[in-house]
C-alpha cells in the first residue's frame, strides 16, 4: 500500500479520488465537523434552488391559472395587503419558510418571494415576514429571486472555504493541507474551481510557499 511520509494512504472520503494518511484524515474530520452544519444548508439550498430554476415554467403556468380561494393566506410587516401561498419552495424545520405568493387586486395581480417564519419559530415575534422579490411577472420575479439567492449562497460558500483554508494552515503542512482542502470541497454538491486568484486555495499556496 502506498505511504506518504511513513503514513499509509489508507482512508477513502466522498468525492474524493485519492487516499488520506491518518493524520490527513484526523485533520479532514476536525476540520468538517467545524463547518459541518453550514454545509449541510449550503447543499440543502443549493438543492431547493436547483429545483426551482427546473421549476419556473411549471410555476409560471401555476401563477397564469392560479385561483387560490382556500390557500394559505399571510400578511408581511409593514404592508396591508393579504398574500395568498401558491407554492412552498424551502422550509426548515420549526423555523422558515420560503413561499411563493399571490395578490389579487382590482388594479392587477402581484406576486412575490416571501420569507417567512413558522409559528413555532422563536423568531416569528421578531422578525414576522419580509419579501424577498415582488412584482406582477412571475417568471421575473422567480429569476430575480434566484440571482440575489445564488449570489448570496456563494458568498457564503467562499466564506466556509476560507475557514476550512484557515483551519487547515494551522493543522498541516503544504502539500498536506492542500491535499485535505482538495479533499473536503466535493462535500458541495456543485463543486466549482477555487483555483481563481484570491481563493482559498490560492491562499492555502501562499501558505505553502511561505512555510516553505
């Protein structure tokens, strides 16, 4: 079996085609369990979102014939009008839900991305509802709250990423730390490159060279 550095390479992880050393995978399961739960709800929504961009014509003709008489009704904090629930995208357990909304006026029809917390939410006292698209075309109003949520959610990837980067400078050596951070990133379920300029990984090189 092969070794690196006296260590065998001997523990397989998802995604990932090679072999960990002991101290390799000791430091891939340290450092995971740190960011375990912000990747657990990044790819929970990476997943809810996927799904409404297959979605939007379904829900565009959802929102053409919609007659939501006996639908869940909502108001948001701040505006008078009664919104009517045509779909549940995203919701988590006894705290949020992401819905959307219909409002039927003489003067035309608006819909809309809400953000809403559940009853049981400690939160629904405080912050209650708020909109996260409006309009009157639905299909605008899908995609400009997919843009704004997607952006939001890559942020917040390259955020985890730089924690893992950081985490694992001060855990391994180069080769090694890069090997681990290489290791843990097929954990998203959409695996982009962080090979660009100012990335993670670019940092992760830069603590290489200068340990070297």
């Amino acid at each position: 079996m092969l070794k690196r550095q006296g260590e065998l390479c001997q523990h397989e992880v998802p995604g990932y085609p090679g072999l960990l050393t002991n101290r390799e995978y000791r430091a891939y399961r340290e450092t995971v369990s740190m960011v375990e739960w912000e990747l657990q709800l990044y790819n929970k929504k990476a997943a809810a979102f996927s799904e409404i961009e297959k979605q939007i014509s379904r829900l565009r003709k959802l929102a053409d014939n919609a007659t939501p008489e006996n639908a869940q009704v909502i108001t948001v904090r701040g505006d008078e009008k009664t919104w009517r629930v045509l779909e549940i995208f995203f919701a988590e357990k006894n705290e949020s839900e992401l819905l959307f909304c219909l409002h039927d006026s003489k003067s035309g029809r608006l819909f809309s991305v809400i953000h809403n917390f559940r009853p049981e939410s400690a939160m629904k006292k405080l912050l209650g509802s708020s909109f996260l698209a409006v309009g009157r075309n639905p299909s605008g109003v899908l995609e400009h709250f997919l843009n704004n949520e997607l952006y939001a959610l890559d942020v917040a990837r390259k955020r985890v990423e730089l924690a893992v980067a950081e985490d694992l400078l001060g855990r391994l050596p180069g080769p090694e730390c890069r090997r681990v951070f290489n290791a843990i990133i097929p954990l998203y379920d959409k695996q982009k490159s962080v090979e660009n300029e100012n990335s993670p990984s670019e940092k992760i090189a830069t603590g290489m060279r200068m340990k070297l």
